[in-house]
C-alpha cells in the first residue's frame, strides 16, 4: 500500500518548486485530487458493496463536516472572519462516532506541530481556530480527540513507518485548508448580508448566498435568540481525508434557524432585546406608595412590553402565577422575599431560597428593579413552556460542540411540599437545642457502617444533637440501630428546604 506519509513528503517539494512556497499550507492544496495515494474512485456514503481498505474510502463516517463559528459574544477570530470548529465524521445519517480511539487522546497539539515544522499553521489556527471558552489549545485537543480518531483514514495502521502522532498535522491541515476555501464572511457579504444590530435576515437569503459558494445547502445554525452562530458544510470524499476529493453534499441536519428575523451581529456587541430584560413591578392594590413598597410582583419587560414574571425562586417564567414578592427597607433601598426566602444575586443568578442568609439589596429606577447600578438583567434564553431563565453561565458554560439542539436548562426549584415531620423526628426536635444535620446525600461509601460508627464517636466527643441522613450511601444499617447515641436522630427521606 502506498504510504500516505511518503506521498505528502513528495508533494511538498513539488508545490514548493512550482509555487516557490515554504508555507506548509501549500502542501495539501497541491494534494487534492492526486490519486497516486488512493486508487479507489468511490465516494463515501455511495458505495452499493463493501469497502475494504478504510484507508483510502472513510466509513462509517463518511459524511465529513468542516464547521464554522459565529462567535459574537465574546468574540474570537477576526471581525470579518468566521472561525474554524472543527472538521467530524458523521456516518451518512446524521448519526456519528465519537472519542474512537483513548490512545490518541493528545494533549500537546501545539508541540506536535511545531516538532514537525508547521508553524505556519499554528499561527494560522492561533488566529483562526480560537476558543471563546477556554485555550485554543485545549479545543484543538478536544476537536482531534472526538472528532479526528473516528475517520478511519487517520488510522495508525494507513501510515507506514508509523510514528506516533505522524496524523495530527494531516487532520489540523485539511481542516484549515478547507476553511479556507469556505469564506462564509465574504459569500454572505457579496449577497449584502453582513453584521448588524439592527437589521435580520431570512433563512432562505443566507442559504442562497452559502449555496453559491458550497454548491450545496448549507446547515445554518442560530442561538435561541434567532442570532446566527454556526455553519456545517457538508462533504463525501473520494479517497482519504488527507489527499482524496472532496464533493459537496447536501446537509444531514435540518437548520436550526427561523424562517426570517435571523440576527447577525457585529463581533463584540451583546444581543439586544429580548435577552437584556428590565423589571419592575405591576401596580396592585395593595401597592400604596412607591412601586417598591409592600408586596407585588415582579414582572418581566423585554422590548418594552410584558413577557412573563419571576416566580418564588427567582427564575423567570413566561407562562404561569407570578410569585408574590415583600419588600424590607433597608438603610440604602431594600431586599426582596418571597414564598422560598429571602432573594440575592448568587453568582450572577438571582435566587431566592430558605438559605439565602443575607438578601441582596436593591433599589428602584423609576417603576424599574434595579441591582448594583444596573437595572438591565439578562437571561441566556427567552423561557418558553414550561422551560424557566435564567441560568448561570458562570456555573456550567455550554461546551462548543453542543449543537444548538442541546439547551443547557439551569435550575428547577420544586415547590415546598406540605410537609409535617414524623411524630418521632417532632418529638426529637422538640427534645432539646437545634441539632446539627450531617448528611452525605447520594455519594457511596466504601464502609458504610464503619462511617456511621465514626459519625457516632464523633457526636459523643462533641456533645453535639446530630440529625444523621442515611442517604444513598447505606448509613445506619439495620444492625447498628440499638447503638444509636442519645443525641442523634436517624433521618430517612425527609425534603431539604
Ligand atoms: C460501504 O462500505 C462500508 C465499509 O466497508 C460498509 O460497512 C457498508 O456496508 C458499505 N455499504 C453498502 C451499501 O454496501
Ligand atoms: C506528544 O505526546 C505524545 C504522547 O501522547 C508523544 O508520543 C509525542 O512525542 C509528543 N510530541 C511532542 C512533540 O511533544
Ligand atoms: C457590581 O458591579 C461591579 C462593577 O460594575 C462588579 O465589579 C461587582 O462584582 C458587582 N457586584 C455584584 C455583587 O455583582
């Protein structure tokens, strides 16, 4: 079998003398087509036979997809460039593999590329293949570990005298010369679509303006605010990743995009209405002075006009009551309470909940809600359904190669049952101070009884009433019952709030 390796050395030189170039970037552009590697003329996903050498023909995923970002909010890339996600084997139903091989789950990408002389490359990527979440590097490893171990072409066994990681430079390689040769910025622009604030755009214009370029429809995703975020340009390829010929194909994925009001914005600006959302209270009649005085609602304004309200645990709700909410004056403005507890701003999220010990204090702007100065609070989506806002982004930011058919949904706060203790916790409670409650929930324990007996000796030596949770973990075994000290309350499954 012709080694894959040895041809692109060959090739190298060869575009250099025609091309006089010494950027590596030459290199596979002059390979395209070549079939000195690859005989094989058939095209993944359209063989009607078996395939044998997976060298040279890509299976199961055949479906090769070069992905692009938007990424507006923070921005990455230059402004009027699109950015490289990656390049994925999807096998030809929308189905894929994933993370296809643990020992070649590299963690030195930049090192591998610099060791093999493409430096060119690396700034290329440095600028063009940036991560809004995290290094560049780190999504260059994730992108190759997910994505790249699963096309069989890269397999250790297609490159002869193989050295490991000899196919790490070929995936970056391919990846970023087919980039090149999708310029979304500019195909979007020659049809007059380009970032703006103010004006949308239809589905129907951005695909005709990528169709004119791919050759095929595109997919073409959006955030759950209608902002264009991401674009899949499908392929099927005659021969191997490294050096066969890639054809256009029509999308596996439907877009994820409305049929018109799509945004496009500017790199660096944040999304107007409706994520940047004021409240303010509803007059009531109890409502006797200010808007903040008393006890009212709290109701959502985004674009000017009511979209729902924030409900006790202080997540927004489209749909559904309005919680009811007691102001309490303050030296400067007051804290807001409702049916779950006092309310603060938690790691950006505003909550409300029996251990929220210290209210955040606010103050009014007008008829608005205002916190810290600001009386614009945001939410990741516009709740619909039953779905509520916002969710802390701080707390878990969406991974980048979660399409947008994944939403990362935030917290559900249950509603407080109606709950009386049993007769034997009342009478424990009763029986003496406050306990401490020591409780593990779900975690499993190696010795659960050789835990709980250290729990007990712990509760002696301080004195202390425990309220002990035997949890999922296996604590307070049956046969330890009559060692129970004085002191402590074994606690079944009782709610938490
Ligand atoms: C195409 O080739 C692959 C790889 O050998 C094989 O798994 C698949 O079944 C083939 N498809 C058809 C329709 O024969
Ligand atoms: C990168 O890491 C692999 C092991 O994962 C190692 O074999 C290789 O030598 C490293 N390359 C460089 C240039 O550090
Ligand atoms: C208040 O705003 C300032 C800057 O505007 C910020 O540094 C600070 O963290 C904010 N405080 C809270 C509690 O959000």
């Amino acid at each position: 079998m012709p080694s894959i390796r040895s041809v692109s050395t060959f090739a190298v030189a060869a575009a250099q003398a025609v091309l006089g170039l010494q950027s590596p970037v030459a290199r596979d552009t002059s390979l395209v087509g070549q079939s000195a590697t690859c005989n094989n003329k058939q095209l993944s996903c359209h063989n009607k036979t078996v395939v044998e050498n997976l060298c040279c023909f890509n299976s199961p995923g055949g479906s090769i997809l070069q992905t692009q970002f938007w990424d507006f909010n923070p921005a990455t890339g230059p402004d009027d460039s699109w950015t490289i996600h990656g390049l994925w084997p999807d096998n030809c139903d929308g189905t894929y593999e994933q993370y296809c091989d643990e020992s070649r789950q590299y963690t030195n990408i930049s090192d591998i590329l610099k060791a093999d002389g493409y430096t060119d490359l690396l700034s290329y990527m440095n600028t063009y293949w940036a991560s809004n979440t995290g290094t560049a590097e780190s999504f260059w490893e994730h992108e190759w570990g997910k994505h790249g171990t699963c096309m069989s072409t890269f397999d250790t066994k297609c490159y002869s005298d193989y050295q490991p990681t000899d196919e790490v430079p070929d995936y970056f390689q391919k990846t970023v010369d087919l980039f090149k040769s999708l310029p979304s910025y500019d195909l979007l622009k020659a049809a007059g679509i380009v970032p703006s604030t103010t004006k949308t755009y239809s589905l129907a214009s951005i695909q005709k303006a990528l169709k004119a370029g791919h050759g095929k429809k595109v997919y073409v995703g959006c955030t759950d605010n209608n902002e264009l975020d991401e674009l899949w340009y499908f392929f099927n390829v005659r021969g191997s990743i490294q050096t066969g010929q890639f054809v256009a194909a029509p999308p596996l994925t439907d877009s994820s995009c409305p049929k018109t009001g799509i945004k496009y914005l500017p790199k660096g600006s944040t999304s107007p209405s409706p994520t940047a959302t004021t409240t303010t209270t509803a007059p009531t009649s109890t409502s006797t002075g200010g808007p903040f005085e008393g006890k009212g609602y709290l109701n959502v304004i985004t674009s000017g006009s009511k979209k729902g309200c924030i409900i006790s645990g202080g997540t927004w709700y489209t749909t559904g009551t309005c919680a009811g909410f007691t102001t309490t004056t303050t030296d400067d403005g007051f804290t807001l309470t409702s049916s779950k507890g006092l309310c603060a701003v938690q790691d950006g999220k505003l909550t409300c909940a029996a251990g929220v010990t210290e209210g955040s204090t606010f103050s009014a702007d007008g008829s608005d809600l205002s916190f810290n100065g600001t009386s614009s609070f945001h939410a990741d989506a516009v709740p619909t359904g039953s779905v509520q806002a916002p969710v802390s982004p701080a707390l878990i930011p969406k991974p980048p190669d979660w399409g947008p058919h994944i939403s990362i949904s935030g917290f559900y706060i249950l509603d407080s049952p109606n709950y009386t203790p049993a007769p034997e916790l009342q009478t424990f409670l009763n029986a003496g101070p406050p306990p401490v409650y020591i409780g593990f929930g779900s975690i499993v324990l190696d010795d659960p009884d050789a835990m709980t007996e250290l729990m007990f000796e712990a509760v002696k030596k301080t004195g202390r009433r425990v309220l002990l949770s035997k949890g999922w973990g296996g604590m307070g075994a049956e046969g330890l019952r009559n060692r129970v000290p004085d002191g402590v309350f074994m606690l079944g499954n009782v709610p938490h709030d």
